[in-house]
C-alpha cells in the first residue's frame, strides 16, 4: 500500500473515532430523545402497534362531562359528591388502585364568600362528606393514591380536608416528570427526595400496589424512559359523566368488568389543559373516551384532527403500565452509542474514500435506511438504538472524508502541477540548448550565387530532426537528420549526431570516409540502438557542384530550373548508428542557374489531417512549384504554410525540417 493510501485510511479511522466521540459528547443528547420521537412514530405508522393488555385505564373529566348534567355549568369544585359516587362504584368493582392525576387544591366548605349573614362554607358544610368517606375507604384499603407537585418553595396539595381523609402523606404521591431541554417529556420518575427520605412517585407507588412489589425495589434506578403506543387506543378510557350515569343505574357488573383488577387513573381530558408534549408527539391521534359506554348511549365520535400534544393523565398511565408490563424502554448509554456511531462512520468512510462523491452518498443513503430499519425492529422490543446521532454524525464524517479527499487531490494536483512545470522548465532549457546547436544564419555568399533557408518545428519542446550548415574552406556542409523517435531521447541522439558529424565532416574532400567514420562512432556504445537518417551534402560554391550521401533519408527534390518535373537525390546507404563497417558511395550534381534543391523530412510528407490523411509527396511538389521563383525564406514558408493548411487544427504529430537550397537565376 502506498504512502497516499496510508494516509487516507489513517484519516479515515480518525475521522470515524471522531464521529463516535461527538456522538457520545453530552452536547448530543437532545438527539437521543429526537430518536426516541421518531423511533416511535416509525414503529406506529411503519409496522403497526401490537396490541397488549393495559392494567392502567383512565376515568376523563372530559368535554362531554362538562356539557352533561349535574356537571354542566358547574364548578369542579362541587363535583365531589358524584365523584365520591363513581369512586366508590370504581373500588366495589375490584380496581386494584385508584391514583388521582387531578389536584382539587380547595373545598368548597372552605369557601370565605359572604351569603346572607354566614360564609358559603358554613352554609355548605358537609357538602364534602361523602368524597371524604371515600377517600378514607380506599386509603384504609390501599387502594387510593391523590396527587400532589413539589414545587421548591410551596407544593401543590389536595385541600386539607382530603389530606386528613387519606392519612396525610402515606397516600399522597408527586406527579411531576422530568422535561427534557427541547421540553419533551420522555421520562419519568421513580422517586423523589421528601424531607430527606425517598419516596415513590405516582406512577412507581401506583405500579408497587398493584403488583404487591414496591417500586423501585432496589432503589438504583431514578427514572423510567416512557414507551408510549402510538394512536390513542391503547390506553382505555372512559368519561366521569358516563360513569355517573352508570352508578345511578347501579350497574355494577360494567364496573366489575372494566375495573376488576385495574390500575385507575382519574384525570382531565380537554382541549387545552394540562397538554404535555412527550416522545409520542409525531404518532398522536385525536383523543376521547373511547371505552365502552355504560349509559350515555354509544360511542364517542372522534376528532378530526390530532394534536401534537396528549392529556398528562396518558403519561402517567403509560408510566404504570410500562413499569407493569416490564417494557420500558431501554436506552444506550452515550459509550454504546458512541460505538454504534463508530461503527456507522466507518462503512461511510470507506465508501466516502473508495468510491466517487455520488456513489458514497448513495452508499450512505443505504446504510442510512438499513440503519432505520433495524433501530425500528429493535425499538418494537423496547430497545432503543441511537438513530439521529449516528446518522448526523455520520453525514458530517462523510461530509470531511469527501473534503479530505478533494483537499488531497487539490494537493496532489498541485503537485503534479509543480512537476509538470519543473519538467516544461527543463524542457524550455533543453529546447532552447538544442536551438542553440542549430546554426542562427546560413552562410552568406559575397557573390549573391546561392540562397540557403532552413526552418524547423519540433512536434514537442524538443526533437529528434537536425540540420546544419557550416561554410569550410569555400566550401559549405549542409546537412539534415531524422533521429527515430521523438522527445528528449531523440533530441539527445540528435545533438550526438550533430556532434559526431561536425567533428568528422570537416571540408568534404573525403565524404565517403567522413560519413563512413561518422557511422562507427554513432554505433559504438549505442546501447539504445538508435539510429538517424541524415543527408549530408557538401556545395561548391565556385564550380556549383553538390556532393552528397543520403544515409537513409527522405530524397530531396532538384527541381532545375525551367522544368516542372523532380529529380530525387536517393539512398547512397542505410542509416547511420545502425551497423558499423557500412560502406557509403557518396555522389555528386551540378547545380545550374535557377535550379533549386528542398531538404525535409518526413513529418513534411506524413503530416496527417483530422481524417489522418498524409500531405504526401504531390502535394510537396506542388506547393514547390507553387513557389519555385521566390527566395529560399519564402520557399522553406510557403511549403510549410501549405503543410498547416492542409492539416488545420489536427495535432502536429512529428517534427517539420525544411532547407532548400537556390541558385540565382541568370
């Protein structure tokens, strides 16, 4: 494995231990209870509420009793002795408890209103006497439980009188649950620190009555995670005014069979008070008392419309029955779920650094789902698997593995872009060190009798074509080269023979042994085994004679003046470098006045179009016959400005040597 590699593995392991630490950081926690919302608004409208037995039903002071006689326009407050009614017909018909979720914090035997000559309270005293008697009973039984909540300075009591009927603080119990910091109520509370000692909460003293084991037993657990049902069918309820109504009729069969064995609890349903915002808040119903009427006549019809909110009766009857049926959630602590974030980071990582963008983020949109699917499995067996946390934590994870990702590319581009301009650097230094080999000017002659122009355009920085034109002795040495290959291998070759050629063709009296000698030494230690075409041509300029060796090259063209037609200068042996002991047979013209000679090589003819279609040799030898009367510049610019038009914008995929060589005309 490479050191890039390395790198970005030991990245992603970091960037994964990162997202497990922040998912288990206590800055998350608002998160853990957003899992618990959705968890259970999944497992309702998703899989569906199994139902279960509810040992815990509700009696409502709900819409319909405040509409419905005796209760109608009248104050809770004087509800006391239907109430006593109902309770005593509630405990006859076998509840195992009865926990008051309502708080009447006054009597109206205490009332200081004046009425004719004596108080409200005087006039009525009494009115309280038959709630009080069953408060007593059902206390004495241990079958009643009122609510109280602590506040810190002054909690919210019962009145004095139900206080005194009960036996003061043995039945009396706190209804406060915990809210969490977004306000949500997922938990509540086992115990409760009163004057120094622990004592049960409703819900915990409720659930200890009924099964006969107090709650918490061994004292170390401090609160319970609700696992609410989703709808508003689980927990049945029924209406105080039906109830009412039932005890009148005396039905004590209905209240045996609703009642018989059941945890009551009797509180408020109604639109607007006492509404709390728990985790079942996205898999809320409409509410009502739903359960079978005894005397009002049929069912309740439904609302319309849910609210996010549910009576705060439901959270303490879901409290008893979790505690009852031993399914309160169970939660990972923020170690186990700095683990399952971990562990969800790190398939993201690894998709994030194997796969492109789109493919990780699809990778993660799976996993994502498999994710959900399975904490909606665990959560119907009341497991809590960390959802939000992990998810976020991981979409940042993926988020930085995808940044450290085009961050290392950007620094590998640099990279590679500060090499490929350290090579174009040194590529610019040897292109201009192998412009500085080829000769700037042609020799001049005093007597105006040839014209000599060469151009050359490599097809990289640097190339494998040569040329060279030195004047010795009267006489002057042109030669031109085509090394095989291309870029900085040719280009070295190139000026080697160069080298080589300047050093063993001196004034041209003995070409043959010149070129021959200039073979052997390019042969000796060619280990590459490269070889270069050459023309090498010695001109007189006195006689106009011109001596030349094709080693292999492209034949130059004599076009004599006054004719339309070639004459090709060919081979006198093989290339040079390819074998020593080769023997060359140099030969020589005569040129006249107005003939003209051009010296190429091949990226000349082979030039290829778009359609890779070559210039050939026609179009050469009519793009010089096009030009045959001009100067040797403008020739040597003419045939390769016909070589450019022919191949637009086609890639120049060999170098373009031209030297042509003009004698004046008479």
């Amino acid at each position: 494995m490479d050191q890039a590699r390395l790198r970005a593995a030991a990245a992603g392991v970091a960037i994964a231990i990162c997202a497990g630490l922040i998912a288990a950081a206590p800055a998350l926690d608002r998160f853990r209870g957003l899992s618990i919302d959705l968890l259970t608004a999944l497992r309702w409208r998703v899989l569906g509420e199994t139902p279960k037995p509810s040992p815990a039903v509700v009696v409502a002071f709900d819409e319909a009793t405040f509409r419905s006689p005796p209760f109608e326009g009248s104050p809770a407050v004087t509800w006391t002795p239907e109430l006593a009614r109902v309770l005593n017909a509630i405990l006859d018909g076998g509840a195992r408890v009865v926990g008051f979720d309502i708080i009447f914090p006054t009597s109206i035997e205490q009332s200081q209103v004046r009425f004719g000559d004596e108080t409200v309270g005087t006039r009525l005293r009494g009115f309280d006497r038959d709630y009080l008697r069953a408060l007593a009973l059902g206390a004495r039984a241990g079958k009643l439980v009122l609510g109280q909540v602590q506040h810190q300075e002054s909690p919210l009591l019962p009145s004095e009188g139900q206080r005194a009927a009960v036996g003061q603080g043995r039945n009396i119990r706190a209804l406060n649950v915990f809210s969490d910091p977004d306000g949500v109520i997922r938990r509540v509370p086992l115990a409760f620190m009163v004057d120094g000692a622990r004592t049960p909460s409703m819900a915990a003293e409720l659930a200890g009555r009924a099964s006969g084991v107090p709650v918490p037993a061994g004292g170390d657990a401090e609160a319970i995670t609700l696992n609410f049902s989703g709808g508003a069918d689980d927990i049945p309820t029924f209406s105080l005014a039906d109830l009412r109504a039932c005890a009148d009729k005396n039905d004590k069969e209905f209240f045996r069979r609703h009642f018989d064995g059941k945890v009551v609890l009797i509180g408020t349903l109604l639109d607007v008070e006492d509404r709390k915002i728990t985790s079942k808040r996205l898999a809320t119903a409409p509410e009502g008392a739903y359960a079978q009427r005894c005397a009002l006549g049929g069912a309740v019809s439904r609302p319309v419309f849910a609210r996010d909110t549910i009576a705060g009766v439901y959270v303490q009857a879901t409290a008893v029955n979790n505690l009852l049926r031993g399914d309160a959630l169970t939660e990972f602590g923020r170690a186990g779920t700095g683990l399952a974030s971990f562990a969800l980071a790190t398939l993201a990582v690894a998709a994030a650094l194997t796969l492109g963008p789109a493919a990780a983020v699809m990778v993660f949109l799976g996993l994502v789902a498999a994710w959900t699917g399975g904490a909606t499995l665990a959560f119907r067996g009341a497991l809590v698997v960390p959802l939000v946390e992990p998810v976020v934590t991981t979409l940042a994870a993926l988020g930085a593995t995808v940044g450290y990702r085009l961050v290392a590319a950007e620094r590998a581009m640099a990279a590679q872009r500060a090499k490929e301009r350290a090579r174009e650097a040194e590529m610019a230094s040897a292109a201009a060190i192998q412009r500085a080999m080829l000769p700037q000017l042609a020799p001049t002659d005093a007597a105006g009798a040839f014209d000599i122009h060469a151009h050359m355009i490599p097809a990289r920085e640097v190339g494998g074509d040569l040329y060279d034109i030195v004047e010795r002795d009267g006489r002057i040495v042109i030669t031109i080269g085509d090394v095989c290959g291309k870029g900085v291998p040719a280009s070295l070759f190139m000026a080697v023979t160069q080298t080589v050629m300047r050093l063993t063709v001196r004034s041209g009296a003995d070409l043959k042994a010149e070129i021959e000698t200039a073979n052997n030494l390019l042969v000796a230690d060619n280990r590459e085994e490269m070889f270069t075409t050459l023309f090498c041509a010695v001109l007189d300029k006195t006689a106009g004679t011109l001596t030349y060796c094709n080693c292999g090259h492209n034949p130059p063209l004599l076009l004599r003046h006054g004719e339309s037609g070639f004459e090709r200068l060919g081979a006198c042996g093989p290339p040079l470098g390819m074998m020593d002991g080769i023997k060359y047979d140099p030969r020589a013209i005569t040129l006249g006045a107005g003939d003209l000679v051009l010296l190429y090589t091949d990226g000349v003819t082979e030039a290829e179009d778009a359609s890779s279609a070559q210039f050939g040799m026609a179009r050469l030898e009519a793009s010089i016959l096009a030009a045959r009367s001009r100067p040797a510049r403008r020739l040597v610019e003419h045939v390769i400005e016909s070589v450019r038009a022919f191949v637009v914008k086609a890639p120049q995929s060999d170098d373009i040597t031209c030297v042509a060589i003009v004698r004046a005309s008479p």
